[in-house]
C-alpha cells in the first residue's frame, strides 16, 4: 500500500507516520521533502518568502519518490503529498510577495494529477475544533498560527471543495480525512487499509 500523509505543517504528520512505522516495521518511510533537501544544503524558505524554486523543488522531489514505487504491494508511507506544494503556493500568491501567482499555482495541477496515479491511499490531517493540535517548535518550521490556519483553509478547498480538481478521474486514491489520539489515527488507517484490500478481492 503507497501511503501518503498531507496537510498544514505542525499537525502532527511526521509524529503520525513515526507511529505508523513503529507498528508496520515492513513499511518504508519517506521524509519529507523539506527535510530531505534542507539535509542537502537547499535554502528553501516559507511563508511570504517563497518562490516557484523553493515550492517548485519540493513539488518536484515528491513526486520523484512516488514514481519511484510503481507497484501496489509497495509499502511506503510518505511524509507529505505533491498537493501540499498547490496549498503553500496558493498561500503565497494570495500575499503577492514573489513570482508566486496564481497562473503559477493552477500550472501545478495537471502534473500533481498525474503523479496521484502512483498512491493508493491519500490522507488528509485537518485542524479540527475536536481534537486542537498544539503549535510545535522544531526550530524550523514557523510557529504563527494565522500561517497554519491560512494554508489550512486552501486545504479544505482542495479537499473538501475540489479547487483545482486535483484527483485523476480514473483509478483516483482512496482519500480520508484523519484526526483525534495518536492511536486512533492508527487504528482508522488500518481500518481503511483493510476496507481497500477486501475492495480488491
């Protein structure tokens, strides 16, 4: 099962596939692509900050590892989805800071789509009034809340209103939206593990 995890940043994503993987020693984790080309030296900045390099590059790098797995009985579980790039873009170009603008972000689309083909499951961690997840410091990522509450709201456009029509057509992901503890998280990815497998049979 190809697994991707996608949302606003400090919600509790990389604690969640952490998790995932101390119970599923068998899966593979993929880091996030921040991560992966901050450990590279890539200066890549956020917020008002960011450019079609900086987004660009991410965007780019994700979708790479995903065509690295072809095959269904792969199984990853990958530390942000190529759509978060359309929601940190869209972001910026709604501040007009950089060569960030919405010709930019709608040009992303067609090849996110495409790159969806190689998941199989699609989940989304929204902030929720239910279950609040408390701001982390990593000293990397911003701490301000209207930052995390904006890009979360482009979010649920994408997710919830389908603003740039991000899914395939034919043979889309399986998506959820996840929240509460740590282990319900788990335990409802494992549910709809489950669910997609007797689907198959």
């Amino acid at each position: 099962m190809r697994i991707a995890i996608s949302g606003t940043h400090s919600q509790g994503k990389s604690t969640f596939v952490h998790d995932w993987i101390k119970r599923h020693h068998h899966y593979i984790r993929e880091e996030e692509p921040f991560r992966a080309l901050h450990d590279e030296g890539y200066d890549i900045r956020f917020r008002q900050e960011s450019t079609r390099l900086h987004n660009g590059i991410q965007m780019y790098y994700n979708i790479s590892r995903l065509m690295h797995y072809q095959q269904p009985s792969d199984c990853i579980i990958f530390d942000r989805c190529p759509i978060d790039y359309i929601a940190y873009s869209q972001y910026t170009a709604n501040h007009k800071t950089t060569d960030i603008d919405d010709q930019f972000v709608e040009s992303l689309a067609a090849r996110v789509r495409d790159s969806l083909h190689n998941l199989d499951l699609l989940i989304f961690l929204p902030i929720t009034s239910e279950w609040p997840v408390a701001m982390e410091n990593d000293g990397i990522r911003p701490i301000d809340l209207s930052y995390r509450d904006e890009v979360d709201a482009i979010f649920k456009q994408i997710y919830r209103e389908q603003r740039f029509s991000v899914m395939p057509i034919n043979n889309p992901p399986a998506f959820i939206e996840l929240w509460g503890s740590r282990e319900d998280r788990l335990n409802s990815l494992e549910q709809a593990i489950q669910c997609e497998k007797n689907k198959r049979i």
